[in-house]
C-alpha cells in the first residue's frame, strides 16, 4: 500500500495505463488533472525539470552511501508529493544543489511532441559541445544558488537573534533555549569563519552563556594579562587603537605648545603603547623638549609584580634615548572611579593633559546609592583645569535601557567591525583580535547592573555630557586628519574612511561610523555661568559636602 491509500494509487496506475497509448497527444491541462487526482503537486511542464532532479539524485546517492544514513536519522524532508520540493529537499540534505535548465538546443518547448528521435539532426544526439560549454555556467550557477542559500539562512539567523532577544526581554527563556537550538542548527548552513555566520557565532554564544550558565559570566571576562595581551593584538590587527593614538597624540601635543613642563594623565596605560610617538614628536618639537610627566592608571598585577613600573621603566629609557627629560608615576586601581586627585599629584605649574582611550563609558552605570561615576569623575577633571581632554569612545550606542534595542544595536555595529577586520591581512593578530571583540560582546549580552561596563554611547551624547560637566569642545585640526588619513595607508583595505564631525574625527567601515575622537577644555566660569552649566556640582540633591 502506498503512502496516499489504495484507491488513490489504484486510480493513479489505472490511469496510467489508460492514457499509455495516447499521452502525446494529451492536452497538458488533462495530464495536470490526472498527475492531481493521482496526489502529485506538479504540473506537466514541469515533470521534465523533476527528471533532471531525479536524474541527479540517482547520481548523488550511489556516488555519496554514507549520506544514507543521515536521511533515515535526522533529515527533515518535504511531503513526496510536492515532487519538486521533495527532490530539492533531498539534494539540499546532500549539499548539492539541483541541475540547471538545459542547453538551448536541447530545451523543447512546452507542449512538443517528438514522435521519431532518429529526424532529429544528428547532431543534437552525438555532438556533446553545446553540453561541455555549459559546464562553466553550470557551475557560476550553482555557486550562485549556494550563496543565495546562504544569504537566506543568514537572514534567517538574524531574525531568530532578535526573536530570541526578545524571548529574553520578555523573560521567556524556555522559548529562547529553544531558539538557541535552531540557530545553532541554522548555523552549520552558513560560513562560520566569516560574514554574518562568524558574528552570529559570537552573540549566540553570548545569549546561551545568558540563558543557560549566567554565575559564569563574570570568569569569562579573562584575566589581567589576557585583557593587555588581547588588547595588544586587536592594536596590532585593524587601525581603531592607532586612530585613537594618533589622532589623540596630535591634540596632545597641540595643547602643550609653547609649555616646558607637561603632565599626561593616562586612563589606561596598557603597555605604554600610545607614548613612544608622543616622546618622539616632542623631541623634535623647536626650541628643545619639555619636561614630560606621566601617570599611568592600570589594574594591580595578580601575580605580585609592579608591571606598571616595569612599563615606565621602558618609557624611560626610549626617553633618554631621544634626550626628553621624563618622569613616570603608576597608579594601580582595579575601577577607574576608584582613582582619586590627590593620587596623581598635579602640579600647578604644570600643563596637564587627560587622556581617555575606550575608558569613560565604564563610568556610566547607575548606583541609586551613590553619586553617578561619570559625573564624579567629570568633576574633577574639571578641577584640575587641564589645557585639553582627549576622549576616543566606540560609536555605538549600547546603553540603552531595554535589552533588545541594545542587542539588537550590538548585532549591527559588530557587524561592521567584524566585516571590517576581515579585510586587514594580519592573520595571526587578526584571530586574537577577534576574542577581544567577542569579549565586548559578552558582556554587552550577558550582562546587567555593575557586571556590565560595556556602555558606549554615541559621539551627540558624549557631547551633551561634557558641556553639561562644563567643558568645551576643541577642533581637532587639519593636522590630526592628516595623521589619520596617512594612518589608513598602512593597510590595503579601502572601506576605512576617516571623516570630520562638528570639529571631531570619527574612523568607520564604508558608512558606518565605528569610533569617534574628540577633545575638550574646560569652560571658563563666566562662560558656563552665562550657558547655566552646574559647573561642579554633582548632583544639586546630594550632600553639598561631596565633591
């Protein structure tokens, strides 16, 4: 007994062979009438497309057995009466892709009717020309058909990132659990190793680590050593952490113009990095060097060693080197927001400099105990009335209150720089500059309240921020595009652009802005007054004690 019923497959085979003898002349509307009582979802025009998937079929499953097996497993396969379908659903199970039309002169039109083979020319049966040329557009087309495979399963991977994001939102994590599963089996349809297969890779990790294990998101963050060493790589694999030096170090060196004695301030030292160039810039500076100090905030060593020391260290020797006369003092603090003035001990007959890479977006968490970080932190900048603040922040807005518009605002950024990193040919840097990313990412997903530092903001909300703080913008230069620009020409990529902002300079892939630089000094009392900054005042509510 077939699938459908005796009486249906009776009724198919006496139709069968009742129409045997007079099946060329058939009218096509009578055959898709018996092929549809019959139980078959085709039409007669196309029963010769279905020959070739047959035909093709046949080939795939005595040349590949051990697929056999996973048919009868775990395949999800289509109704076999939905023929095409069917077929194509069984060539897709085998990672191969159905036959394409034929040659020109071997495709007959609908409805004709060969009675005699041998009056057709002899060369459409012996001459196989037409079939060898075809091979190379057989095989455009079926790269073709792979890519728009792909292309639909990654935008079906999107939209169950988002679904899932939502189930996560809503607090429904059996539905996203669930999810999890889908996508990771839609992900073996895709190129896990670039594209939109390698980002979602990324962020279906971060939310099963959010669903499934949350106590151990804390130890995924890595440790000290990991997070410099990580950092050092994505430095040295894609030009984001040099556009911020540079661009940085210009407005820097701007600022002390016509001063001899300088102070840096250094929010995150991480292995001096951004220093060398400045010591050198300032060594060629006319009229003779200034006397430079440095102080570098970094995390405390776990294994006991002052490696803050050690880097400083290092920084003076390069110094001495080029004759500038250089002092360095470290400051350990695990949170910047536990750094204090008096640890820096500012002079003042000193020209000071603040410089923040990547740092004051981990100040924008919300204690409803305490004063807000940023605004503490913005204070006394403030009051140490710096000659220029140098601010380089993501651009990206993933601080937003509700988790799926930050999610879904993280998948789109990291996009971008994952598309954009695929482009730098540094392989080996490229791969552990990928785990610093995918590091953000985790705790951009899997992370609430303090656990989650992850919180850029967009370039217009810095802006906002710093003007309330009473600071001022500083243009950066021509020379700072200058530097930027000429910074691109060390990689091959043409889809980096540097473009200026309302006096800012941002670095991004094709036409999306990635990080943004700024500088900024404070505002003079009666400017602030007349603009009606709170000009260091934290919070108008809070003991009027606190600074």
């Amino acid at each position: 007994m077939g699938p459908y019923g005796s009486t249906t497959c009776s009724g198919a085979s006496s139709s069968a062979s009742s129409s045997s003898s007079s099946s060329v002349t058939k009218p096509p509307a009578d055959i898709d009438g018996c092929l549809a009582d019959a139980g078959y979802k085709v039409r007669s025009s196309d029963l010769r497309h279905v020959a070739q998937r047959l035909e093709r079929l046949e080939t795939v499953m005595v040349n590949s057995p051990g697929d056999l097996s996973h048919l009868a497993s775990d395949a999800v396969l289509y109704n076999p009466a939905d023929l095409a379908t069917w077929v194509d659903s069984l060539l897709t199970e085998f990672n191969h892709q159905p036959l394409i039309s034929l040659p020109s002169d071997l495709d007959f039109s609908e409805g004709a009717v060969i009675n005699n083979p041998a009056a057709l020319p002899r060369q459409t049966w012996t001459d196989n020309s037409a079939v060898i040329a075809a091979v190379p557009q057989q095989n455009h087309n079926q790269l073709t058909v792979v890519t728009a495979m792909e292309e639909d399963s990654g935008i079906r991977l999107v939209h169950l990132l988002v679904t899932c994001a939502e189930s996560v939102q809503r607090g429904d994590l059996a539905l996203a659990g669930s999810l999890i599963e889908n996508m990771q089996a839609l992900l073996t349809r895709v190129n896990p190793s670039c594209g939109i297969g390698k980002v979602a890779g990324y962020f279906i990790d971060a939310l099963s680590c959010r669903i499934f294990s949350p106590q151990t998101v804390g130890s995924a963050s890595g440790s000290v050593h990991e997070n410099e060493l990580l950092y050092h790589y994505f430095y040295e694999a894609c030009p984001y952490l040099k556009f911020a030096h540079f661009t940085a170090n210009q407005a820097i060196l701007e600022a002390f113009d016509g001063h001899d004695c300088v102070h840096v301030i250094d929010f995150n030292l991480m292995h001096g990095l951004q220093w060398p160039a400045l010591i050198q810039a300032l060594a060629l500076r006319p009229g003779g060097p200034p006397l430079l100090r440095l102080t570098g905030i970094g995390p405390p060593s776990p294994d006991g060693r002052d490696s803050l020391r050690e880097i400083g260290l290092r920084l003076a020797e390069l110094a001495r080197s080029v004759n500038v006369r250089f002092a360095f003092r470290g400051v350990a603090a695990s949170r910047l927001e536990d750094v204090k003035p008096w640890m820096l001990q500012v002079s003042p007959k000193e020209a000071v400099a603040v410089n923040s890479i990547m740092q004051l977006h981990r100040l924008l968490g919300s204690d409803p105990n305490r004063n807000s970080p940023i605004e503490m932190m913005l204070s006394w900048i403030r009051n140490l009335n710096p000659k220029i603040v140098a601010v380089v922040e993501q651009e990206a807005d993933h601080n937003k209150p509700g988790f799926l518009d930050r999610f879904t605002e993280a998948l789109y950024y990291y996009s971008n720089m994952f598309d954009s990193l695929e482009a730098c040919a540094m392989q080996p840097e490229k791969a552990l500059a990928e785990i610093y990313i995918q590091r953000e990412i985790c705790n951009v997903v899997c992370c609430e309240g303090a656990a989650r530092v992850e919180r850029h903001e967009p370039l217009d909300k810095w802006r906002i921020r710093l003007e309330q703080a009473g600071f001022r913008p500083l243009h950066l230069g021509s020379n700072a595009f200058k530097q930027a620009s000429m910074l691109l020409t060390l990689f091959s990529a043409e889809g980096y652009r540097v473009e200026e902002n309302q006096g800012c300079l941002t670095l991004g892939w094709h036409n999306r802005p990635l990080i943004a630089a700024s500088a900024w000094q404070v505002m003079p009392m009666a400017e602030a007054t007349a603009n009606q900054q709170p000009v260091g005042i934290i919070n108008q509510n809070s003991n009027p004690n606190r600074i």
